[in-house]
C-alpha cells in the first residue's frame, strides 16, 4: 500500500502538518525534529505527491493550455513546443480543447476556480475571449500564441503575417504571375487582415474571396472563379488547407499547376510536402511560437514581468513545385 503523509507523521511522533512544513522546507521546524523526519521519510520509501507540496507552496507547478479542437492541422506543433519547455522546467501541462463549446468551457473554469494550475497559455479559440480577459482580470497570468485579434491587454507571442504575405506576393511577382485570386480567411481574425494587407501591399487584386480556413473553402471558391470566367493565373491562400483544396479544384478543371496557375499556401503543415504538385507555402514557426509563449509564461511565473509589446517570431518562404 502507498505510504502517506499521516504514516509518517505517525511513526515520526509529530503531526501531520510539521511532516508538510519540512517536505516544504519551512524554517519554522528545528533542526533534530527536521532530521527525524526526513530519516523516517527515507525509511518508509515515501514519495510526496508533487501536486499536494506544489499546493502547500501556493503553486501547483503546472501549466494549462487552452486550444480550438486539436483536429486543426499545426495544433500539434504548437502544443509540443511549449509542452517540451513546460516539462523541461519540471512543470506539467494540462490540456484544454473547446471541443464541446460551452461544457468545455464550464470545465475549464472549474479547474481554474480549483486552482489546478498556475498560468495559462491560449490559441484563441472561438467565443472564448471574454472568459479569458475575466480569468486574467482576477490575477490568472496567461499568454495568447497567434494573437489573431490583437488584444494588447495580454502578453503573446505572434509570427510576421504581413511580411509572409507581401513575400508570397513578391514571389508571384517575380514569376510574371499578375492576376492572383486571394482566398481568405475570416478576416475577423487580425492574422488573416495583415496577410491580406502584406499581399494587396505588393501585388494588388480586386480578386479576393473570404472563406473558412478549410479545404473544402478553397475547393468552393476556386470552382466558383472558373465558373464565373473570372481569369486568374495564381492563388495565394491564406492556410496550406485552402491551397491544397483549389489545388484540387484546379486540377479536376483541367488546369495544370503551376503550368496555368501557381499556387501559395502559408503554415507549412505536414502535409504541403505531399501535395501534388508539392506545395509552395509560408512557413509560420509554429513549434517555436509554443516554445517561446511557455518561457515567456514561465518567466512571469517566476517573478519576471510578461512584455508589454507582442513577441514576433519570422516567417519563410518555403519554394517548392506549386509555385516554383
């Protein structure tokens, strides 16, 4: 059977919370009796559970992360770079996803109202916004990754979405491409607006459709412009999802990619290596934005204030045979 803090309170002769203060390391217990615990500690084997000494000590070394569903397709990048940092600092990660709306959102302010975990680390999901400025408000530290509406009452760590679409728009450009079909996001979203404003910056276009972030927006919308005769000789999309769905749309037309049209996408998930063509596409750093969010929530953690301005990480052309 497991050995608990009342064993050893028992068979140290003292009570249960002197056993506390001393896995705690308070200054408030003598030497001889401090020594007398800890060799009863070590005689029972027993391991304190890192939660409870975390709880004694106001902290419960742990870190949570609230996320849209992790279906998204470069969720999974984001979360292992800032698991790998919380770990490595010797704190666990608690996993939110707003999976079920609202009765995820109930139990996840249950789990703040218990004090589950010290800060919090958000991609903004959907309806969440007010929860989480309420939950900062009253003292809860957190850091927004891809802010994506500009809140500049949090701390959070972002990526250079205007320069990622003027480079998309340099690129075509440059290959003669002077017709492009924008296809958007929600432009509720401020990524999507600086991507826009980075493209039109460089290569204007009164072609530009708003849609989901999602492969069969693209699809809808490039079946759409051909179905329209309205010509174009390029795409850029403001997720790899959305360029990966014209792709299809394009090819099932008869139009040869990048032959009649180029095509840009912007994250470099997985799956833009296995496009055919291969697709060119926006890198956006998305392990490093976790990563760094974590330190940043860690430092504060620690006693180090968040900065007032919005950490932003670059972006990269990535060329490959959609656009080359």
């Amino acid at each position: 059977m497991r050995v608990t803090i009342a064993d050893v309170a028992r068979a140290a002769g003292v009570s249960k919370t002197t056993v506390s203060r001393v896995l705690n390391t308070k200054a408030d217990v003598d030497a001889a009796t401090a020594a007398r615990v800890r060799e009863v500690i070590d005689s029972l084997g027993y391991v304190p559970s890192s939660g409870a000494v975390g709880l004694a000590r106001g902290r419960s070394r742990t870190v949570a992360m609230l996320t849209p569903p992790l279906t998204w397709p470069w969720m999974g990048e984001v979360l292992q770079g800032a698991a790998d940092t919380v770990e490595a600092a010797g704190y666990g990660l608690l996993l939110h996803t707003c999976n079920r709306g609202t009765a995820s959102i109930g139990h996840f302010t249950g789990q703040v109202s218990a004090r589950a975990f010290d800060g919090l680390l958000v991609v903004e999901p959907d309806n969440t916004l007010d929860t989480i400025t309420t939950l900062h408000r009253r003292g809860l530290p957190v850091v927004l990754i891809d802010d994506r509406g500009h809140h500049p009452e949090f701390p959070s760590v972002a990526t250079t979405n205007r320069e990622g679409g003027a480079s998309a728009a340099r690129h075509l450009a440059t290959a003669g491409r002077t017709r492009p079909l924008l296809l958007a996001g929600p432009t509720a979203f401020g990524c999507v607006r600086e991507r826009l404003d980075g493209f039109l910056g460089v290569l204007p276009t009164d072609l530009i459709t708003e849609g989901e972030l999602t492969e069969d927006s693209g699809r809808t919308a490039v079946t759409h412009a051909l179905a329209a005769n309205r010509p174009f000789d390029s795409v850029f999309a403001h997720n790899d999802l959305i360029a990966i769905g014209a792709i299809r749309a394009l090819r099932a037309a008869g139009r040869r990619v990048p032959d009649d049209v180029a095509v840009i996408g912007f994250d470099d998930i997985p799956a833009a290596r296995h496009t055919e063509p291969p697709l060119t596409t926006v890198r956006q750093p998305m392990r490093a934005m976790g990563e760094r969010a974590a330190r940043l929530l860690l430092r504060h953690l620690a006693g180090t204030p968040a900065p007032t301005d919005p950490v932003v990480l670059p972006t990269e052309l990535v060329i490959r045979a959609s656009a080359p």
